[in-house]
C-alpha cells in the first residue's frame, strides 16, 4: 500500500500540492530547516492541537486558521520551537503566515505555521524571512523529502507516506510528513504531521474525521510520557481529485476514512519505532477491558514504566514488571482473570507466572518488533499502544540536547 | 538530630527492640538477605501498604496482621518478591509468620512479613526457615545495621536513622530501617520501610498518625513512576518509654506526630537521593496552587518527566522542560502567573525566559541537591516532591537486572 515512489512523493503526492525545504540557518547543524507545503488552490483544513497549557505561539496562530476551515499553504521550522516566546512569540508566529502569504500571494488567514526545536527562543526572522522566500521558489511535486527532512529534530529519520483510494469512481490521493522522536506522548498529536489530500470533502466531515481517528492513532503513542507544547496534526483537503464532493458519511466518506486512518496508522507506528534512542519497538495490545478508555490506560501504564522499557532495551522477558504497571494503572483488574502474552507465548497467566519454553522467548525478546499482549479478561473493549524501549541512547540524547 | 551513633542504633534504638539481619542464600550475591525486628513485648502496630491491585502475598497477609492492631515482630527478606506467586506464595508468607512466631514464642498473627526483590518467583523455603532460625538467635541491640542490609536490593546503601523526643516527661525514642531505590513513585510508600518506637500510644492514633504523615512524605517521593507489588511502612509502638499513653490529640500526640513526620521526611528524601542511577536528589517544591492534590499533581508531573530528568542529569538548565510538564500535569495553570526558580535563579517568569547569570545557574546545576521552585500565582497551597535524575545508570541497571 505504502510503496517507496509514493515516500518520495510524499505530500506532493495528492494532485495540486507542491513542497520544498531548505537551509535557513536557524538549525545549528546547518540541516534543512524550513519547510513550506503549498496547494494551487484553496483547500478545506482540519487540524487537532497540544493540550499543553503552555501552548507555543505557532499553535495559537494556527488554531485561528484551522477555525476558518480553508488554508492554501503551511510554513514549518525546525531548531526553534517559538514556546514561552510571549508576545513576541506571537507577532513571529503571524509574521511567518505575513511573509509566505505575500510569497505565496494567498491571504495571510490561509497559513498555517508549525514550530518545533528549542524551547523559550525567539525566532531568527531575518533568517526565517529568506527561509520562507527561498522555500517558495523552490516548490515543487519532488519537494516532499526536502520538506520532510526540514521539520525533523531528534528523528533518526523523516516519516512520510503516500497513497490513494478510488472514491466515487475517482483516483484520490493522500500524502503526508510528519515529524516526531522526544516529547512523545498521548493526548494530542504530540508532534507535527501534515497531510494533503486532493480528495473533495466538506471541512465538518474532515474535522470530525482527523478528530477521531487522532484518537486512536496519534494519540496511542508513548515515547517518554511527555507532551509537547508545539504539537499538530493539519490535513489539507483541496478536491483536486475532482470526486463528487463528500458531504455526508455514505460510503464515500467511509473510504476516505478508512484511507485516512491508515495513514495515520502507518506515521504513528513509525513515530513510535523511532523515538529517542529507541531500539525496539513496541506494540501494547490490551482487551477484553470494560471500555476503550480503560484499554488505552492499562496500555499507557505499561507503554510509560521506564521499568518495562529498560527490561525490553535489555531483552530480558521481566514479565513482573508488565503485570506490576497493570496493577497501578488506576483501571480495576483481577489478577486472577488476567493474561499476558509477549508475541505469542503466554508468560503470565491467572496470578501467576506461566511455563514457557525459553528458546521461543528468547527469539521473541531478540526481535526488533514485540507484541505485548495483555487479556484482562473483563470486557469486550481493546485498545493498541505503540512505544518503544528506552536506552542508554535516549540519556545520552536528553541529557546532552542543551539549550 | 539524626547522629551517626543513633545511625548504628536504628530499629533497636527504641527500648525493648532488637534486630538482626543474615545471609540465607536467597539474593544470588550471598549478601545479607533476611532481617527479623523484634519488641519484647506486645506492640501497637499501624501500616500503610501499596495500591497496586497486583499486591504480593506478604502485603496481603501483613494487612490482616495490622488489621488485629498488635504486633510483635517483623520478618523480611531481600532477593524474592513473593509477587506474582498465586495461593502458593500466600501459603509461603504464611509459613514465614508461622516460623518466626514459633522461633519467637509468639502468636503468629503477631509477626508482619515482607519481601522484596524478583517479581514471579517462589520463596526458597527451606533457606528462608533457616535464615529466620538464624536472624532469631542473633537479635540484638547492634543488630539494625545488618537488618537495614538484609532488606536493600538495587539500593546503595540502607537508609535508617534513629531520634528522641521528650514526651509527658519520658524520653520517647524512634529508629527507622528502609529500602527503596528502584519502582518508586506516589500513591504508597513505594519500598520497605519499617519503624519502631517505645512510645505508648493507642493504635488508632498511631494509624492515623502514620496514614497522614505517609501522604506528605513517602507519598511524595517518585523515581521512576512505577508503584510497586510490595511496598509497605510499618510502624510498631510497643510503649516501653513508660510515657502515659497517647490517647487524644493533645501535645503529647503532636510532639510524637511531629517527630515521625520528621524521620519520615528525612528517609522520604534518602529513597529519592539514592534512586536507582542517582547523580543528583531533586526537591521539587510547588507553591501557589489551589490545593495540595493540584501542588502536587504539577510537582510529580515535573518529577515523572524522563526529559527533565535527564536535563538535570547533563546538568543543563532546560527550564522549557520544567514548565512544559507543568503544562501538561492536568492541573489549571496559566502561564504568565507562573515562576520557575532553579535555585534561588528565576529562569522562567510569566511567560518567558528570564535573563539570568549563567555563572551562578552554572553552580546550581552543578550541585548534587538542586530546588526546582515552582509558584503558579493561583491560591495558597504548597506541596515538596523529591526525586532524583534519570542516567546512563538506571538504564544499566534495569536493562541488566534479568529475571
């Protein structure tokens, strides 16, 4: 489904968008760092945001535009995050929308802009501006990997993806970046992801889908419990694809629903699998709980013990430590009802350890990819979580980023 | 107040109290691995115990046995968790009681257990019989210092301290063993701590006493934000300083309270200091909330979070870490109300960065204890959370610690 043209593609992929990223200056390493992704013509915006209270200037700007319902453009930086920036911040944050609006000859209402890097730093405007100016020259449909690689910080790589869904008897595509490695945790996005889509679609039906799948896709991730103050998912949808708008949640909607999830899918478990330092990665399914939201804590409880995580990093199936972070997860569970599974083989059964056979784990535990599988054995719910192990390479990232 | 000789004295500081601690060959090093606490006489007991619904059998026999409201002894070991380990381990829990209360001349519902160490595992049975054998025969006045090293598994050293106080004219003693370094964090004690006095006292005082102070300091205390199956605190008064007996809330009672509160607070802040891979101890102390619960809720939010963990750790002052988990600690907050200190040095005021002298916040980083000063300008209410960093060290020992 995800083939590698379509990574090249990226958010260029989708008919009537462009991209590019270049060298701005404002990354010390002297990395891309200023990415604009532009559409031909006006597109319907959805967007779900941090609910850090200490929300970063670009996301209080941005969540204006969004509020619209129509964008054209959305300018991101990396190095720089623009958070506890107070007013300052702000005029910076619009300035960005000003700069490429004049570029870009949209309305300045029509920007979105990201931020993500240093926290408490003003932005460099002189060298945002010629950023913006020189993006802008650049755009082009190959420029989704640059834009890409612009907006990364920590990431050991950038996320993207690309594909298409026929609706109503017409190609749509979809494409997206999205950035993501520290500060990774639930409730929000918890990173930038940015996603076009030539599909036409009412704003409401794309608000309210990118609202519920972000449920369940980005906000399933755990890298280190921390939440931004930078995150955002936008999707812009310009109807290029020339598909009898969908207006309603008919079987149009389901497809690009289903289409849509997917790729939000597909970025959240990329995320997930290269958080800071990670070398595993990991997949918390939890069910038989009474509802969703119960699954979803017993998995973060888990996804977030930097016991459990470190046992992993070390390969060791210390399944005492799995049932432990159940146990004081806050959600009621039985240990007698309980089953866990790493991969396939049941290592805690009934309030007690299993019998397994050590080879077979010890091939599970070795793998770069493990599934730890929690029954409850209490309901009919379930919930997914993806994390990853947390390393001597995650301290040396954070313990040696300084400001 | 806590000197090195009472240091020596610990549990057997208090009158009628002796201790011991031997090797039985439960922890695979050969190290001391049993303690016995004994009171040559009937004693009130009160105890405080995890919330984690996956509790170990001795939580679930010693609650019976404070429960009853006396007790004579305690029995611990170091090296198997006795977690995990189905009606098999509640039997072995059992029996401890059952050997020690034979060996002591008591009623075994007069004698706690606890253990600590690998999660799944049973109780060597045989080994723990004679260890107890053992540890009863070389109970003495001198003998805390060996219990306090029977009961410590990750820990660097064991943590104790011994004090007096004046009460009704009586000198009331108090000592103190306790462990705890790694699967620590609110919502119970979190490690092993047991303590003895000579006060008299009436149990339900003692209970109460005990239930309120843990909130304001074993409570208060996060490693890692994993709770663990066995955590405990055990206070035995067994009236031996001949004070008339606590029995309201007048100054005898406040004298005792106070004085707990400080032994309390003293090893609360030990267990953070020698977390698991500690190079720094980390007093986070939130003042101007609305309530305790929000004061701390914002201090264990900035606790728990790995990124500003590792941040003190490289000794860098990245306060957008701090205010960035204060933001998202669920806890109302508005950022142009909130200071944050590092120190005595604001680093973050109303929004913004503050300019700072970077020679002097060098030397604060640089310290072993470091303030993390948190005012959020909203009501009256202070709450101190202590913790520890997070380093290359506690990776290392919880990857390498196998099952």
């Amino acid at each position: 489904m995800f083939s590698e043209q379509h990574k090249l593609a990226g958010v260029a992929h989708p008919l009537g968008f462009t991209a590019a990223g270049v060298r701005a200056g404002i990354k010390k390493s002297g990395n891309l760092d200023v990415a604009v992704i532009y559409s031909d013509r006006p597109a319907a915006v959805a967007g779900v945001f941090t609910k850090n209270q200490v929300a970063a200037a670009p996301i209080r700007v941005s969540k204006v535009i969004v509020g619209t319902g129509n964008a054209r453009a959305i300018v991101a930086n990396a190095g720089c995050a623009n958070a506890c920036t107070g007013e300052q911040g702000l005029r910076d944050a619009e300035k960005m929308c000003e700069i490429a609006a004049h570029e870009l000859n949209c309305h300045d209402n029509e920007v979105i802009v990201a931020s993500t890097g240093v926290i408490g730093v003003h932005l460099p405007m002189d060298k945002m501006e010629s950023g913006i100016k020189a993006a802008v020259k650049e755009l082009s449909r190959d420029g989704s990997v640059n834009a890409g690689n612009a907006i990364i910080t920590t990431d050991t790589y950038s996320k993207t993806c690309a594909t298409e869904v026929e609706i109503g008897g017409k190609e749509v595509r979809f494409g997206v970046i999205a950035k993501g490695s520290g500060m990774i945790r639930p409730d929000m996005a918890t990173m930038l992801c940015f996603i076009t889509t030539d599909a036409s679609i009412d704003q409401k039906l794309l608000q309210t889908a990118l609202s519920e799948i972000n449920e369940v896709t980005f906000n399933m991730i755990s890298v280190d419990g921390d939440m931004s103050t930078n995150d955002m998912v936008v999707v812009l949808a310009n109807g290029a694809a020339d598909n009898k708008k969908i207006v309603d949640k008919g079987e149009d909607y389901q497809k690009f629903y289903d289409t849509l999830k997917s790729v939000c899918t597909e970025l959240s478990k990329r995320i997930a699998a290269d958080g800071e330092g990670a070398s595993k990665f990991l997949t918390v399914h939890v069910h038989g709980a009474e509802s969703f939201v119960d699954a979803k804590r017993v998995g973060m409880s888990v996804a977030n013990s930097p016991l459990v995580k470190t046992a992993f990093f070390g390969e060791d199936p210390n399944w005492g430590r799995v049932i432990c972070a159940v146990g004081y997860s806050g959600v009621k569970m039985s240990p007698e009802k309980t089953i866990v599974k790493f991969g396939d083989i049941p290592v805690y059964a009934h309030s007690v350890g299993a019998e397994y056979d050590a080879d077979a784990l010890k091939k599970v535990m070795a793998a770069h990819d493990i599934v730890i599988d929690i029954d409850l054995g209490e309901g009919d719910s379930e919930a997914t979580v993806w994390t990853c192990d947390l390393s001597y390479e995650y301290v040396k990232i954070n313990g040696e980023y300084h400001t």
